[in-house]
C-alpha cells in the first residue's frame, strides 16, 4: 500500500464510528453481506439492447454466492437465441460478481445480469422471505408445462384492426368475433404440450387435435378468423 507524503505525515486520529453493513433478506434470513459467499437468492429481471430491438428476462437462483441455474429468454431479435444459448453454458458455477464481468454475448442478457445483480445484492430478490429459498429446478419450473417461455404477440392497424397471434395458453388459430366485429375469444393449440404427446408417439394430427383449447367466449362467435391470413 503506497500513501503520499502528504498522508503519512498526517497525525493519526481514531475512527469511532462502528457502522456496520445493513443487514438484507436473504432466503428467510437476515444477513449483513461482506463477501460474494454471503449472497444467495432466486429471482427475475429484464434486460434490452442499445438500440432496444431485443429483450431478455433472465432467471438467476444463487446459493452461497454461486449460480446454481439460469434461465435465459430472448424475445425480439434472431441473433439472441444463440447468444442465450452462450449464456446459459457461461452463467452457471460463476459467482455473480464473476458473471457481472463475464461478457454474455448480447447487450440485452448484459443487461439484465446487471439488473438481477442489483436486486441480489440489495437483498430485492423474489425469495427474500423465503425461508431456505427455492430449489434448483425452480426457474424451470417458472415456464410451466411444456416448458415453453410465456409470450405474447399482438399486431393491430388502424384499418383492420387487433391480431391475437400468441397468448399464454399458446399458438393462436382462430379468434372469434361478435355481431358489432370485436373479438369476444380465441382458439389456440398448446405447443409444448402437443410436441410432448409427439415424442411420445402420438401421431401429429392427433397430438395437435387433443391440444387444442379456447378462450372467452369462443363457443359464441359469429364470425370466426384466422389471425395470420384474414
């Protein structure tokens, strides 16, 4: 350790002040954090690219400082699937001070890992009052069955109107219109779902068939669209 001249002639006043770290929640308990090892907890947070054509929510579950899963999902641009797919080989075993200084490809995984440290750090993440936090294994499950990230698509114009293409439920096929011309539900097929029963050698047809589903008031439609051509 150097010290200027200046400094080392200084005379040596006594710190008082014991002001220790501020104690956050961590996985049901109460920890002042002083080392990366300190740090564990599951959560969420978003991240975009600089020129916003993309975004990532991406999923860390942190043990003992150590990132024992990650989840990564891409929405928007092409080119991020495969810089997620780097990502998920990279995150797990880095200490998330390591994975804050990793580069992960793309500016919007970045991103988010910049976020979801924040969160940890500041003791904001979505286990905090959970006692012993959560499994690993819990941010696959967060995609629920099928195993497929939640997205939605809507596209609308001012002439013909809103599209429903993707819902929750899944792939939309068809929405369904009352008398006045405004959508009252929607059919949809569960893909995650019917390439389950495909791979466990159920034909297509009848996978797709067994995974179809509406919602709202489908059954009441008068008119009934496919989204993607009419």
């Amino acid at each position: 350790m150097q010290y200027s001249h200046e400094v080392e002639e200084m005379f040596c006043v006594a710190k008082g002040a014991r002001h220790d770290a501020a104690p956050i929640p961590e996985e049901g308990r109460w920890v002042k954090a002083k080392e990366i090892k300190d740090i564990s907890g599951l959560t969420h947070g978003v991240g975009w690219c600089a020129p916003q054509q993309g975004a990532c929510k991406l999923t860390l579950n942190i043990k003992e400082g150590i990132i024992q899963e990650a989840l990564v999902e891409t929405i928007g641009c092409s080119g991020m699937t495969h810089s997620a797919a780097m990502a998920g080989e990279i995150l797990p075993g880095k200490t998330i001070l390591e994975a804050l200084n990793s580069d992960l490809v793309c500016d919007a995984i970045n991103t988010a890992m910049r976020e979801l440290f924040l969160q940890i750090v500041y003791g904001r993440s979505q286990s905090a009052f959970s006692e012993d936090g959560l499994p690993i294994g819990a941010g696959l499950e967060d995609l629920g069955k099928g195993l497929r990230s939640q997205v939605g698509t809507m596209y609308g114009t001012l002439k013909k109107g809103p599209r429903f293409l993707e819902m929750a439920e899944g792939y939309v096929i068809a929405i369904g219109l009352d008398k006045k011309g405004e959508i009252i539900g929607y059919k949809f097929v569960s893909l995650g779902k019917m390439m389950d029963a495909i791979k466990k050698g159920v034909s297509p047809n009848e996978a797709y068939e067994k995974n179809i589903g509406t919602y709202g008031r489908f059954a009441e439609a008068v008119t009934v669209i496919d989204p993607r051509k009419q």
